[in-house]
C-alpha cells in the first residue's frame, strides 16, 4: 500500500509539472500572439505567391491559380488588419496603369528600397500596399510623378 501511494504520488507530481510546462507555453503564446500571426501569415503570403507563380505556367491551371489568389488576398488582409501592411489609396490626376512616369516612380523606388515588396493595383484609383514606414516614400513618390505627361520623344523627367 505504501508502495503504490508512492508510485500514485511521483505521476502525480510528474503530471503537474507537464500541465505547468503546458500553461507557461500557453501564457507565452498568448502574450507574443500579435507577432506569431503576423510570421503565420507572411508564410502564408508568400507561399501564395509561390503557388500562384507555379499554376501561371503556359497551360494555367485556373482553379488553383484562383484559390492562390484567394488564399493570398485572405493573408494580405490579414496582415493589414494586424497593422504589419497598410493599404492607401490615392487619386492621382495623370497616372495611368502602363504610363512611363508609373514605370520611372517604380524604378525609383526599388532604388531607394532595393529588396522590399509591395502591391500595386488600379481600381478608382491608385491602391498601394506596403509597410506603413515606406509609405511617406510612396507619397512623395506621388507628388512628384504625378505630373502631366510630357512629349513622347523626350525622356520623362519629373
């Protein structure tokens, strides 16, 4: 009896220390949660892209080219939401899509951030989405090229 007292005692206390170790790595997800999702979701982002760039090949596979893309807006809004991305549109008066001055902002920029990714879109306006301490990059960038066109035959400088 005094035996198995004994024996009921050690699992006891070994079980314990598992259910301690268990709550100290609960209580130290939950604190650094906000940075764990964003690492969860950039992985995420970038294997969508990954997987979109693998279903764009000559003979596009559309369903899984269209569940990548939707599994990337799905990361991306979520990385707004977490404040890591910021989304900001703006209304540009000469801009267009395929313009020599957009080309010309874009090589600027990759200039002054070799390295860094964005996304750019079109829609009512001018979407950008980018980390919030390069966007004042992306508004002077704006301000800047966002001038009336100039004649073909002269290279555009703003």
């Amino acid at each position: 009896m005094k035996k198995l007292l004994h024996d009921l005692a050690r699992i006891l206390s070994a079980q314990l220390i598992i259910l301690f170790i268990l709550l100290g790595l609960a209580v130290l997800a939950y604190s650094y949660r906000k940075s764990l999702l964003i690492t969860y979701h950039r992985l995420g982002h970038r294997s969508a892209l990954k997987a979109m760039r693998h279903a764009a090949t000559p003979n596009l596979q559309r369903d899984r080219y269209r569940k990548s893309v939707d599994r990337l807006a799905r990361h991306e809004d979520a990385l707004i939401r977490l404040g890591y991305l910021e989304q900001r549109r703006f209304q540009p008066k000469f801009l267009t899509g395929e313009s020599r001055q957009v080309q010309a902002m874009l090589e600027e920029y990759r200039d002054r951030h070799p390295g860094c990714s964005y996304a750019l879109g079109w829609g009512k306006g001018l979407i950008i989405t980018d980390r919030p301490e390069r966007m004042p990059t992306w508004e002077s960038l704006i301000r800047k090229y966002d001038v009336p066109p100039t004649d073909p035959n002269r290279p555009v400088v703003p």
